[in-house]
C-alpha cells in the first residue's frame, strides 16, 4: 500500500494515531497543533508507547507550546535536538512499526491552514523498517529529557529570536487565526523585534563614531530569471534609503520571496544572499496584477533593515542585517 495526501493530513494523522495498539514513533520539527497532541495523549492513556524527537527551540519550547509535562507524566518520552547540532529537518512517524507517514507536514497550524503541504502513506516493510532504524539512530545520540519546562521569551538571546522571527510570527498568526488561547500574542513578538531592533541601533549610534560611510557595492531585490534589480548603488554615501517595485510573474501566484542580495553582479545567483523574506496568502489575480515594495534603508552604523510590502492587500514583512561587512569607512 502506497497513497498520496495533499489535504485533510492532520485528520488522517488522527486516524492512524487512533487506530495505533503498540508504538508510536514521531520526528517532526515542530509539534505545536493541540488536536494532535490530544489523541498522543489519549494513545498514551491506551498504553501505547510513544517516542518524541523535535528541534530544541522557541516555537516547540515557547509560552505558547504543547504541555509536554504531562506527556512526559503519562508515560511519553521526548528528546530535543539543538540546531547547533544538526538542522532536524525529518518529518516521519512510524505507527506500530507497520505503517510509515512522511512528507512535508510539520504538526502544526501554519502546515494545517497555510502552507501546500504533503504526505506519502506506505506499509512496505522495508522502508518502514529504514525509517524506523533511522528515529532509532537519531534517539540515541539525544539527552534523554525527565523533565520539561517551557522557555521564557526573556531568557532567550536577540539573535535566536531574529533567526527564527518568520516562522514563529506565521504559526502564532495561524493559532490565532484558530481562536487557540495563547499567553504570548503575534503583537507581542512583532514589539520584541521592534524593541531588539530599536536596542540594537541606539547601542551603535551611541557608542560607534564612523567617518564616510560608503556602500561597497550593489544592494538589490532578485526579480524573475534570476536578475537582479537594484535598490540602492554601490559606492553610495550612507545613511540611504530607496524603493523599487515588483509583481507577480505567474496567474494565481499566492506566494513569493524577496530575495535581497549584495554584489555587482547582473545574475542573482552570483550575488550573495542577505536577506530572505515571504509573503503567502496573496490575491489570486493574473500576472502582474499582484504588486510589490522592497525597501532598503542603510544607517551609517552598518545596519540595513528591509521591507517588503503586498500593495494589494498590505501583508508585509520586515527584517534587520548586520551589513557592516558591506561598507568602506573613509
């Protein structure tokens, strides 16, 4: 038995989950739907035995995670896997060491409600089996976790919080949009970017003097077949600020990336990528009639915010870079 799956994933997972009578096996990068999480539960309460793998981070650990405590008080066992280690990208479950889900779809609501997502449902033995040797592999080289404990937004540092700004702004937005009951809202981490980023610029302009500022070479906004348009020159006297525009280049688009990169080249690829933003959910209109803002401001302390903004319906998104490296003092 092999299947395909490219919509109703979280109630076929339940299915299996329910339907499970031995073990449970589970490596995902993050774990957060509440639905999911109760039928683990209830698995648990029928004495199944269920193994736990997911990246050690804010959006698994958060105010706003599962409670992993009782999970771990019903029997369930977990281990988390520092991304400093190894970037834990699986996302597979093995269900009585018989039936193997795999796929792109993350437990959560962002891959529920937001994002194209797929799973491949097979029984063959041989592959269940691979799967289940490689979780085995994985598990081993993991501390074991006795007790669980969420992580406070506070006593993470300014860059874990940039890092993985994008995708925890999405899944918060997602829960809300769900009605979930959270202690951290998505206007709450939109102010703590706002507030790192306001810290970091008042720290520079403080106590960094710098003569001359110049903008070694181009800063640009990659654009369809892999060219570059410009934002702001090479050779450009600092503080600047510019915008250009862009649209859609396909009918019915309803995602797309603003790729920022830095260098002289025409080809976008040549250049070195910077800064990586995405806005989904855009109107599903033809080519061209979906338009953009990309706006890039360099202060004289070496710091480069972007913003990319959806004229159509106003999403955008924002983010702060070092850019230091990029700029001649004279």
């Amino acid at each position: 038995m092999i299947q395909a799956h490219f919509s109703q994933i979280r109630s076929t997972l339940t299915k299996y989950i329910e339907d499970s009578t031995s073990e449970i096996c589970i490596a995902v990068a993050w774990f957060t739907h509440r639905d999911l999480f109760h039928s683990i539960l209830s698995a648990l309460d029928r004495k199944v035995k269920v193994s736990i793998i997911l990246i050690d981070d804010i959006i698994n650990r958060g105010p706003n995670g599962l409670d992993f405590a009782t999970y771990i008080e019903k029997g369930g066992t977990i281990r988390f896997m520092s991304t400093r280690a190894l970037l834990m990208h699986n996302k597979f479950c093995v269900f009585d060491n018989q039936v193997l889900i795999t796929g792109s779809y993350n437990w959560t609501y962002s891959a529920e409600t937001r994002n194209a997502e797929n799973i491949i449902i097979t029984d063959d033995i041989n592959v269940c089996y691979a799967f289940n040797s490689q979780f085995s592999k994985l598990w081993r080289d993991l501390p074991e976790v006795e007790q669980f404990s969420h992580i406070e937004f506070k006593d993470i540092t300014s860059e874990v919080l940039l890092t993985c700004f994008d995708y925890l702004h999405d899944e918060y937005e997602s829960m809300e949009q769900a009605q979930i009951l959270k202690s951290i809202s998505v206007a709450d981490v939109d102010n703590l970017k706002k507030d790192i980023s306001i810290t970091r610029l008042n720290t520079i302009i403080t106590n960094t003097k710098r003569a001359k500022p110049i903008l070694k070479e181009n800063i640009s906004l990659e654009i369809v077949n892999n060219k570059t348009k410009i934002i702001i020159k090479g050779n450009q006297d600092l503080p600047f600020t510019n915008t250009v525009d862009a649209k859609t280049v396909y009918d019915f688009q309803d995602a797309v990336n603003c790729n920022i990169r830095y260098g002289n080249y025409l080809d976008a690829n040549k250049n070195q990528l910077v800064v990586q933003l995405r806005i989904e959910n855009l109107p599903r209109l033809k080519a061209g009639e979906v338009t953009f803002l990309a706006k890039a401001t360099i202060d004289t302390n070496g710091y480069m915010h972007i913003e990319f903004v959806c004229i159509n319906n106003g999403i955008s998104k924002s983010a702060v870079y070092n850019a230091k490296d990029l700029i001649n003092y004279q």
